[in-house]
C-alpha cells in the first residue's frame, strides 16, 4: 500500500512541481528582481528632487542600466553579426554530420542524435544566412552604408 501511494505522489506531484511551480518560481523571482531595481531608482531620483538637483530623469535612469556606455549597433553591424553566425552554425553543423559519419561505428548508440544536431545547426545557419540575403535584397542593408550608422 505505502509503495502505491508513494508511486501515485510522485507521478502526480513531480509532473505539478516541473510544469506548475518551477515556473511560477521563476517568474516571481523575475519580478521581485525588476521591482527592487525600480524602487532603487525611484528611491534615487526621490533623494535627487528632495536636494533640490536639476537632474535629468532620463540621463540618470539610462545610467543607472548599466549599457549607457555602449553605443546602439546600427542595422549593417546587425545583420553582419547575423552572416557570422550564420556561416559559423553551417559550418559547425557540416562538421558534426562529417564527424558523425566517420565514427559511425563509435557513435552507433547516439547516431541519430548527431544527425539530428547537425542537421538542427546548419538549418539554423542557413537562416541567419537567408535573413541576411533578404535584408540586402529588400535595401534594409546596403554595403555602401555598412560603415556608417543608422
């Protein structure tokens, strides 16, 4: 009796715990992280007006992100870093196929998983690939404008 019942708490309890509480957790822990960082700021900006400092709500707030230091990528480093990826992933995803056709005799096992993961690489590859032909295509990238920023 007690191993059925152990057995039927866990296949109920175990499924609600993954698909209920994990994220409810992680959600609320995003939450309370966002809420602490806005009434950091409020609390700042609060101190700021009480002594009487012409301060810019906006410069303060964007420094306060933490990126304000980091200049905004225009649209041809964009879809560049896009090819990049693109070519890397196809290329790492030809290799795991090769690699896995090779050893198939050493991979007999998980065969199918790096066919599988190849093939999962190089199809992404080729998307970031066709993304970055159909930006040019459509004039959203020219290679004119690549140096300068938009």
């Amino acid at each position: 009796m007690d191993v059925n019942l152990a057995y039927a708490l866990q296949s109920f309890l175990l499924p609600i715990c993954i698909c209920v509480v994990l994220p409810v957790s992680i959600v609320l822990m995003f939450l309370v992280y966002r809420n602490k960082a806005l009434v950091r700021k409020a609390e700042i900006m609060k101190l700021a007006i009480e002594k009487g400092l012409d301060a810019d709500t906006c410069r303060v707030i964007t420094g306060m992100d933490g990126n304000s230091g980091k200049k905004p990528k225009s649209k041809a480093q964009y879809y560049l870093e896009r090819l990049v990826v693109g070519i890397v992933l196809f290329l790492i995803g030809i290799a795991v196929v090769t690699v896995a056709c090779i050893c198939d005799y050493a991979l007999s096992g998980v065969l199918w998983l790096s066919y599988l993961c190849g093939a999962v690489l190089g199809i992404v590859g080729i998307g970031n690939i066709v993304m970055y032909i159909a930006a040019r295509k459509m004039g959203i990238y020219d290679k004119k404008q690549s140096g300068s920023d938009e």
